[in-house]
C-alpha cells in the first residue's frame, strides 16, 4: 500500500474540491497567445504610464513556482519554457470564486492567466490578471525552491523536476538540439546528406567495442544494436551518394563514468574525393561554427581548463607527440621486441593481444600524451593494429592515415583516410579474428557484404565520427555527460 506525505494528502483533497466545484483538476486545453520570453521582448522598454494606456491583452499559461499574498490581492511568478514572469491578482479584477482558486493553489500547480501587461511601482514586468485558469494539480510538492534536487543521482532519475528547477538543466536541454541543429545545417551548406541506416545488425562492425545483442523473433536470428555508423554510410559512397552523414544512437554494452553512457549519440561522415586533411578543416570550421552561431564565444571552462577553439588548431603525429613528452622516437623502433622492452621499462603494462609495435605505441600515448592535449589538437598517424578500417601511410605501413581531435584531454573526434582496397580490407577483418582468439572481445567481425561493396568500387574518401553528447559538454560547458543526456542510463533503485 502506498503512503502519502501529509503534503500530499492535503493536495488529493484540494483536487477532490476542484471536482465538486465542476472543474476537472487535471484541466483541458488552454489556448495561450504569449508568453514570458515574448512579453519581456516586447515591453521590457516601455514605461509604466505606456503599459497603463495600452493595456495589451496576454494570455499565458505555466506554472506556479512562488506566491506572495495580502488580504485580497497577491503576486505570483509563473514559470514556462523560457522562464519566469510575474502576475498580480485582486479579487476585484478576476471575482470571488476565482480569487478563492488562487488563495487554494499550491506551488507547483499549472494554471492559465489572462490579463494585460503592466509595470510595477518598482520596474517589474507584470501580467495584471483578468481571468484565472486553473489546469492541472499537482499532486507532489516541488523541492525547496533555493536548493532543488540536491541528489545528484536523484536530479537523472527525475530529470522533470530537475528541469522544473534547475535553470542550468533546462539551458542545456534547450542547447542541446540548437547544436544538433546548427550541425545539420552546416553539413547541409557543406553539401552533405543526411541519411539513416539500420539499429539492429547481425555483424559487429564499424568500432572496437562489446555490442548489446537481442533477437528476432520471426527470423530466429539473434542480432546486436549497432556499435557504430560507418559500414553502411560507406556503401552509399559506392552507390554515389559521395558525401552522407548520419547524427543517430549507438549502443556499446560498457561501464558508466562522466565521460560514457552505453547509449550515446554519434555523428559519422564520409567525403569522397576528401582525405584526413579535408576532414581536419571540416571539424574546425564546423566547431567554430557552433562556438560563434549557437554559444556566442569562443572561450570556454571545460573540466578545470582553459580551452580557446580560435585557430589554427594544432596538429602532430602521434609518434612526435609521445616523443616531446618521453624522447622515444617510435618510428626509429623496428621490431616489437624492441617496442616490448621499452615498455618493460616504463612499467607500461601489455596484455597478451596487445604484444605489438601498434599496440604498445598506443599504450605510450594513452599514459604519457592524452590527458596534456588541452587545446584543440589534431592528433594523426596511428599504428595500424588499431585502426583496421583505415588506409595505411604510404612512407611507412606500420601506421594509417588517420586522427583523433583531442581537446580537454579528452577524444572528441576519430577520422579517417577511408580504407578502399577490398583485398586489404578483408586481410585486416582477419587479423582481427585473430585478436579475438588471443582475447580480444572488442575485435570486429568479417562483413563479406562490405567486402563484395568495396569490390565495386568506392572512391579515394575522407571519414570521421564525432561523440555529439562530449561536444556539447564542451558547449554547455558541463563536467558530465549525464548533465547533457536527458534520460541517461541509471542502475535500478532496489526498493527492497
């Protein structure tokens, strides 16, 4: 049996009232024609003696986060998409019976005012009510106002009221599809298209990374949700689309910290005729693009840093970023056993799929360079074992033509000179069988469809993946990417 807080009993009484008087608690449609943004546009500079002339009428409609009332009149601030704006009622404007709803609301509740636009003796924009509306009850006190939800863990779970009262969580929400937005429309400017390929796949392509799988009834056939973008986006090259792009979710059945959701939101894009440069210029242009058009400045505090997204931004192989931290010179290395010793020597430790030139360059990078690339660093020349999808560098096979950016310390963006020799692509899907023998989980599958597409012919072509949910961390400059995920993934509550 569930139990009621004496708040909460107080309230399911007050609806119970609303229905004797005929009026339905949980309200019906209420056609509004303004609201707080528009109003404070409009008549943020006109003077109180304008506003008493005019009398221009609003409807609105929103809900109740303060109250403040005198004998027979009070203020309230009504809350709606856009924030705040306060209302006055006296039971000489809106009567009897509708000034005894308002002395009855509880914060929380959602109503409708109409009324005309005034100023204060003090300068506050001002709805004066002429008609109040209740709409909806609500049944559950809201959090104290000055504090909202002070659980974190509890402000995810319950991201409604944390968008109720939190200020900061409802600006990123908004943000967040202006960023989207802003996104699409470049690519579009770019001359991309955007398309959409399939969730569910029977192959783990496309990323090193441990799937979620379910199955397909009719067909009997069990299947992953995708891990990545990129096979299918590639195929439409061969078709002739010659640049597509797809903003969708991908899943990785992963752990949960500030930076990974195993669900997230990724962009994938392809160029033909394009190449890791081509997609350098893309990313910096576009980022800068967002900074100027949807945040309006090009500085940001992101994680404790400093980060400024003006360019040009820096690029450096990774072999010369891990020689400026530790003076090992990789490309002077010529064998793994050498590659073995020195990370023998700097305590690095390798599991046994990871006993390689690539791998062990990697591992260098990963403990001595990543967490130093502060400001915007395009960040190429990776060892081919753990880029399987990408063409190798023409001055030395070991390592391919591809880039991660790096800003913060952190990955935002992994890009590729595309891989099209379908004899090299099939050759580098086998040894990737063979990581997964010697214990590779993450290792891909062998996509013979992907191969005959290759076959066809794909031409020379540029590619990059962006984590959309880290961009707008950055933007938002926010420390978790729970804070700019609306519903983000939560460990059941045991209510045992």
């Amino acid at each position: 049996m569930r139990e009621f807080t004496e708040q909460e009993l107080v309230r399911r009484e007050k609806a119970e009232k609303l229905r004797e008087l005929g009026l339905d608690p949980f309200g019906h449609r209420f056609d509004v024609t303004s609201n707080s943004k528009k109003i404070k546009e409009e008549y943020e500079n006109s003077s109180k003696e304008e506003l008493e002339i005019s009398k221009n009428e609003v409807i609105i409609a929103g809900r109740i986060m303060s109250k403040r009332r005198s004998g027979k009149a009070g203020f309230m601030d009504l809350q709606d998409k856009f924030g705040n704006i306060q209302v006055y009622i006296s039971i000489s404007d809106v009567g009897e019976d509708e000034y005894e709803l308002y002395k009855s609301c509880d914060l929380g509740d959602i109503i409708g005012i109409t009324g005309w636009v005034c100023k204060t003796n003090t300068g506050a924009l001002t709805v004066h009510a002429t008609k109040y509306t209740h709409l909806v009850k609500t049944l559950k006190p809201l959090p104290e106002k000055f504090h909202g939800l002070t659980d974190i863990e509890e402000r995810y779970r319950r991201r409604y009221v944390d968008l109720i009262t939190n200020e900061k969580a409802k600006s990123i929400a908004f943000m967040r599809p202006k960023i989207i937005r802003c996104i699409q429309n470049f690519m579009d400017e770019e001359g991309f298209t955007e398309v959409e390929t399939p969730i569910l796949t029977t192959l783990l392509t496309g990323a090193s990374a441990r799937p979620f799988t379910t199955h397909h009834n009719t067909q009997d056939l069990d299947m992953y949700l995708r891990i990545a973008l990129e096979l299918p986006l590639k195929r439409l090259l061969v078709g002739g689309m010659e640049a597509v792009y797809e903003i969708g979710r991908v899943f990785r059945n992963e752990g949960m910290d500030p930076k990974h959701n195993p669900e997230f939101t990724l962009m994938e894009a392809y160029l033909a005729y394009s190449d890791l440069e081509g997609m350098m210029d893309l990313t910096e242009k576009m980022f800068q693009k967002i900074a100027k058009e949807v945040v309006g400045k090009m500085q940001y505090t992101w994680l404790g840093k400093e980060i400024n997204l003006e360019g040009p931004w820096k690029r450096i192989s990774m072999t010369d970023a891990i020689k400026e931290v530790t003076g090992i010179d990789f490309t002077k290395v010529s064998s793994d056993e050498e590659a073995l010793n020195l990370a023998k020597e700097h305590n690095i430790v390798v599991e046994e799929h990871q006993k390689t030139f690539g791998h062990i360059v990697n591992l260098f990078f990963e403990k001595y360079v990543e967490d130093t690339l502060i400001e915007p660093t395009f960040l190429y020349g990776h060892p081919i074992e753990i880029s399987p999808l990408t063409k190798k560098n023409p001055k030395d096979p070991r390592f391919v033509d591809r880039f991660e950016l790096f800003i913060g310390g952190k990955e935002f963006a992994n890009a590729y000179t595309e891989l099209n020799d379908p004899i090299d692509q099939l050759e580098r899907f086998e040894n990737q069988l063979k990581e997964r023998e010697l214990g590779n989980d993450e290792a891909n599958d062998i996509d013979m469809d992907f191969i005959e597409a290759l076959e066809y012919g794909m031409p020379p072509a540029g590619g990059i993946g962006y984590g959309i949910d880290r961009l707008c961390m950055l933007f938002t400059e926010s420390d978790t990417i729970r804070e700019v995920i609306l519903f983000p993934t939560m460990k059941p509550i045991n209510k045992d």
